[in-house]
C-alpha cells in the first residue's frame, strides 16, 4: 500500500479498484514533457524569489531531468494508486532526492499545474495541426494546377447540373482547409495562456511571480483571476471544435472519393496503397482510408459534445469531472493528425481519370444551362428560355440522345433565335470556358483563385 500524497487527513488505506476508477495516469501520462516543464519553470521562478535555495532548485531540476529520461528509455512504471501523472512524478522525485522534492508543490495546486500541462500540450499540438493542414493545402494546390485542363461534372442534389474544372471542385478543400487553418490559429490567442501560480483557486499567500513563469514557459498571455484559470477549459471546447469541423470536411472529401472511384463514377483511381481488398470477392479495391476518415469524423464531433456536457453544469472552480477533458481530446489529436495525413497520402498518389471525366461531361444534359443563357442572349426572356430548353431536353431523353444529337431543325422548330453556331455552345470545354465572373470554374478565373491559393500557403 503506498502512503497517498494527501495521507495525513485518512485513516483507512484505499480499496484498490476505487483507486483504478479515479486515476488518470494511464492516459495523462503523455503530459510528462509538459509537467516537467512547468515544475521547473515554477521551482526556478520559486528560486528567484527566494522560496527555494538555489542548492535546493538545482537538485529537484536534476531530478525531474532524470525522471524525464528515464521515462524516455522505459524505466519508469507509474502508480495507479498515485493518481495522476503530477502525484506519479513528485513521489519520484521525493524517491530520487529526498524530502527536498516535497518543496516543489509550495505555491502551486494540481488545479493549477494540470492546467498549465493542457495549455502547454493544446499549443504544441495545435500549431503541429496547423502546419499539418497546410501541408495538405500544399498538396490541394498542386493537384488542381496539374490538371487545370481537366473537366468534370458540377453535381447538385448529386445531379448533374454543370460542367465545371476539376481544378474548381477540389480546390474548395483548399478554401475549407484555409478556414480551418485560421480557426486553429485565433483559437491559439485563448489557448496560449498561462494559469500557473493560481494555486488551488485564490492564488497564493508566497510572494510568487506568475509574470516569470509565463515567460519562461513562453505563453503569450496569463489569467488575471486564479480561479478562471483553473476552471476554464473553454480553449479545449474550441480545440475540439475545430478538429470536429476540420474532419467534418475531410469527411465530406472523404465521400466523393469514395463516389469518383466507384465503378459507376470512375472519375479517379485510388492508390493501392490507401486501398484494402476484399477477403471474399478477389476484384475488390474498397477506399477504406477514406471510409475510416468519415467514419472518425463522427468520433472527434462525439467528444466535442461530451466536452460541452462535462462543464455545463459545473460550479466554479476545479472540480474532478475536469479530469475527463482528456482522453477525447488525446484521441481527437491522435485521430485528426491521422487523418490529415492520410487524406494526404491519397491526394497524393491517386489518379485523375481524364478520359471517363472528358467522356462524363460530354455526355449529359449539364449543357443546359448553356443553351437557356445562349437564348437570354438572344432577348429572350430568361424564364422563356428554360421552358424552352426544357421541353428540348425531354425531346431527347425521349429519343435517348443529347442536345448535341439534336438536329439542326428542331433547334429551329424551338426557337428561331437559335443559329447553327449552337453546338458550339453545347460543348463542355466551352461551356466552362465561357464562365467569365469572378470566382468562376472558368479556366482564367481558376488560374487567378490558384495564385491566391498559392500564396496563402508561401
Ligand atoms: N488528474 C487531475 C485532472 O486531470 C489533476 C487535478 C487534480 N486536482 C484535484 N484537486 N484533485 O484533472
């Protein structure tokens, strides 16, 4: 039975399985940098104001140094019993240098110093997301500029409604992506804050100096009330947040590889790589990279809700159902971190189907519109036009061809405004082409949105 940390108040020992409920160590334990960080920022900061001798800083640092390292090398097996993480490393260090390490936990409360890890570990792994994101924007880009030729269905209610670029369709990831990226990036003016020296909840009587500790841990900013900052987890709401929505769209790119490379579509072909086969059917290639990252985008939204759950009804200040910010945000990160690298991969290394894309937009009624805009100029009111068009279109479904099949005289018979230069208009390439407004699939104006999106990202 080991002595609890906070022993003298209890008289009776613990029961085993109560203590395996309340600990935290088998997944806080990927604090330790974090944790180890901070108690030396907090004993050299406790050191410069004379709370610890400079003899007593200098071995709980050299301690909690070689603690780190044997972490490191997987000499250290953590207690259940002790806790957490924080509890896990103090009597460590009490074993390593004696009683002396006992006064590293003056002015400070796990409140505050479990705080202090989440804000350093959110950081860290916030501005890792953010530069894996624009890793895959990077990727985005190239693949819209090395098929800027390549045609492709506009699907609405996935319809046909449009020929559009391919460049067009996928560089919207980009533009989803950009959002994200500076959402991450505002989310960081509240993440990158330090809590530390609020002790449990109303500071300390020590004459501490929170101000050195900020710096020396690097945190932008600092709470200016000690019991916000050991009760706000607003900045792991946000974080969650916006891993949800980031996979959320990663999720929705996710679905239309999964429809480009079906049969029926063909537009695209998965590497080997990203694909599994089946252990049945010997023609199988399933996108399960993909179907993974969809399916996970429902994981990350589950922890963002659980999250808001757990506070909404907590009073001020730290209460243990704090302890479980963790694990969904730990997994969140892991997953997201996952998934924007394999979203990578795929991008990567898959192929455009030029050929069925140039054959899909060729074949189908997504001209449409150009015939009814052909007619508007022509002075015929638009409303006109459609009815028009659309009687033409059923003409063909009914004979099973396309507006392109459609003799000369018909066209005639459906309007006289229309000339022979009609089929010009019909053609995808054209169609597209003829898309002069700003922000359009037209080739000029993708040129000009990729050059922005370049820029972005340099
Ligand atoms: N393991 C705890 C957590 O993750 C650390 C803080 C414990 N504080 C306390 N007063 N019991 O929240």
């Amino acid at each position: 039975m080991t002595k609890k940390a906070w022993g003298g108040r209890f008289t009776n020992d613990s029961i085993s399985w109560v203590d395996d409920f309340n600990a935290s160590i088998h997944f806080d334990k990927v604090l330790i940098e974090e944790d180890i960080k901070g108690s030396i920022a907090h004993g050299d900061m406790l050191k410069t104001k004379g709370i610890l001798t400079e003899d007593e800083f200098k071995k709980i640092e050299a301690g909690l140094k070689e603690i780190l390292e044997e972490y490191q090398k997987g000499q250290i097996t953590f207690s259940i019993e002790r806790e957490d993480i924080h509890m896990n490393i103090e009597a460590l260090l009490i074993e390593k240098i004696g009683p002396i390490g006992g006064k590293l936990h003056t002015a400070r409360s796990r409140n505050d110093q479990v705080a202090t890890d989440m804000h350093l570990y959110v950081k860290r792994e916030v501005i890792d997301i953010i530069s894996t994101i624009e890793y895959l924007q990077g990727t985005i880009v190239e693949l819209a500029e090395s098929n800027i030729e390549v045609l492709m269905p506009g699907y609405t209610h996935l319809q046909r409604a449009q020929p559009i670029l391919f460049s067009h369709h996928i560089l919207v990831y980009f533009w989803m992506l950009e959002r994200d990226k500076a959402r991450f990036k505002d989310a960081l003016k509240r993440i990158d804050i330090s809590p530390l020296g609020a002790g449990a909840i109303s500071g300390t009587t020590f004459d501490i100096d929170r101000h050195q500790t900020q710096k020396a841990l690097d945190f932008n900013d600092i709470y200016h009330n000690s019991m916000d900052a050991v009760s706000d987890r607003d900045y792991i709401v946000e974080t969650l947040s916006n891993i949800s929505l980031t996979m959320v769209h990663l999720s929705r790119l996710s679905e239309e590889l999964i429809f480009w490379s079906t049969d029926e579509a063909n537009f695209i072909t998965l590497s080997d790589a990203f694909t599994t086969g089946s252990s049945m059917m010997p023609q199988k290639k399933n996108p399960d990279m993909a179907e993974l990252i969809r399916g996970k985008s429902g994981r990350t939204s589950g922890y963002l809700m659980s999250m808001l759950m757990l506070l909404k009804g907590l009073p001020l200040t730290y209460n243990k159902d704090m302890q479980e910010d963790k694990e969904g945000l730990f997994d969140a990160v892991k997953t997201i971190k996952g998934a924007l690298k394999i979203m990578d991969g795929m991008l990567s290394t898959m192929s455009v189907n030029k050929d069925v894309l140039e054959e899909a937009v060729s074949n189908d009624f997504s001209n449409a519109t150009e015939l009814a805009d052909y007619l508007v100029e022509k002075e015929i009111p638009f409303r006109d036009a459609h009815e028009i068009v659309g009687k033409l279109v059923l003409t063909c479904i009914n004979r099973g061809i396309y507006l392109k099949d459609l003799p000369f005289e018909e066209y005639k018979k459906a309007s006289s405004v229309i000339e022979n230069d009609i089929y010009d208009i019909l053609s995808a390439k054209v169609s597209v082409n003829r898309r002069i407004s700003y922000g359009s699939t037209g080739t000029e104006a993708v040129k000009v949105q990729l050059k922005l999106a370049r820029e972005r990202i340099t």
